[in-house]
C-alpha cells in the first residue's frame, strides 16, 4: 500500500474501513484535550510543557476502525503505531488508551505550550510516561494492525 500523504497530515492506515488522511484541522475539530506532563529526555534532560490536542481513542473511533467494539477482548488484540517524520516509530497497545482498560489520556496533539504544532505537524503525548522516548515528533503516520500480523 502507497502510504504518501499530503505534508503536514497524518495517514491513518491499517485495519480502517478505508485508509484516512487527517490534516491538523481534522484533529483541532475533535473534542480538545489539556495534558500538563513532565518527562525526562535524555538528550534535554527533564521536560515540562503543556499540549492540547485530540485523544487518541476520539481519532481512531472517528476513523471508523475494523474493531469489534461490543467485545472487549477482541479490542486487546490490536496495536497502533505510530511514525513521525524524522522516522521514529513507536507501538501502543490498543488496552492503553481505551476507557475500558488503561483509559490513559494520549494526544495527537496540536499545540505545544500554547504554540501550534501546524508547521511541525501533530505530537504523540503520552502523560503517563516518565521518560519521553514515546513523545513522535512530527507523525505522519498511524497504522492499526491486529497483533497476530505482527508476530
């Protein structure tokens, strides 16, 4: 599958009824979320910064994903991974976020310390983590996939 998408979107791809290209509009129109996070970097060293943004689990469920949302343990078999622009990628699993399970706040977020995100593109903001390993920079891409296609 071609996963080129317009620059400064996002591409929503995977396990969706068809592949979904978000633009920093798209996601400023979903219910707007505040994360007030600290974490350490190891290239920065500690970090405190302020984003707003989308809820993960709004984005998706607004991408109409192929997940059986009447069962619970069909959710827990699904991973989302997410690639920034400088090729970072990182894996969350679908039971982190959902409000059945971890219910655990994670952004695409649009605006960093009040500044827009527009010219970088959206940020993957993890609250709960202490080490910002998990913060993409710059995503352009957010694949769901099924566990089992990825062992």
């Amino acid at each position: 599958m071609d996963t080129t998408v317009t620059a400064g979107a996002v591409l929503l791809h995977g396990r969706f009824e068809e592949p979904v290209e978000l633009t920093m509009a798209h996601l400023r129109a979903l219910p707007e979320h505040r994360a007030e996070v600290s974490f350490d970097c190891l290239s920065a060293g500690p970090q405190r910064h302020v984003f707003e943004g989308a809820l993960l689990w709004d984005v998706l469920r607004a991408a109409r994903p192929l997940v059986d949302f009447k069962g619970r343990k069909q959710r827990l078999r699904h991973l989302v991974a997410v690639t920034g622009a400088d090729g970072h990628l990182v894996v969350v699993s679908w039971a982190e976020f959902d409000p059945d399970f971890g219910a655990q706040p994670i952004l695409l977020a649009t605006t960093m310390d009040g500044r827009p995100l527009d010219a970088e593109g959206p940020q993957l903001v993890v609250p709960t983590d202490v080490c910002g390993a998990r913060y993409v920079s710059g995503i352009t891409a957010v694949r769901l996939a099924e566990a089992a296609a990825c062992a």
